[in-house]
C-alpha cells in the first residue's frame, strides 16, 4: 500500500515539476520578447541603456540555469566536470 502511494506521489511531484518549468521558460521567453520590442521602439538613449541592462541579467539567469543543469546531468552520469578539464589540459600538455 506505501509503495502505491509513493509510486503515485512521485508521479504527481514529476508533473508538477514538468507544469512549474514550462510556465517558468515561457515567462522568460514572453519577458525577453517584451524588452526586446521596447528596446527596438524606444527612442530615449536612457532607457534602451536601462533595457540593455534587463536584457543582460536575463541571459545570465539563463545561462546560470543552464549551467545548472548541464552540472547534475554530469553528477547523474557520474561524471566529474573538474576531472573532465583535468584529462583536457593533459591531453594538451601531451602535443
């Protein structure tokens, strides 16, 4: 009875999580698209400045989320990223 329960709550948290991300990367798509509409409408030196400035902390997020990921997909595999750029920088040492 417990193991139908969790199997069942363990599908509802995966839903959940799946509904969470979708809305949120549609929100930064939707923002991103609104500030770069502002950006090419605006006349105002300052303002495309404040906008630039948006733009920028919104792709960082982005890339921070993106870092994010690509580091548990590499703890998941079992894969260190330190180890990685280890064996990199030994192979170029050996040319």
């Amino acid at each position: 009875m417990t193991l139908k329960w969790w199997d069942k709550m363990k599908l509802l948290i995966k839903d959940f999580c799946i509904d969470y991300s979708k809305s949120k990367n549609r929100d930064f798509f939707v923002e991103r698209r609104k500030l770069q509409k502002l950006y090419v409408f605006s006349s105002d030196l300052n303002e495309r400045q404040v906008i630039k400035q948006q733009l920028k902390i919104l792709h960082e997020q982005n890339i921070e989320g993106t870092k994010i990921r690509s580091k548990v997909r590499n703890i998941v595999n079992n894969e260190n990223m330190s180890m990685f750029y280890h064996e990199v920088e030994f192979k170029n040492n050996k040319k």
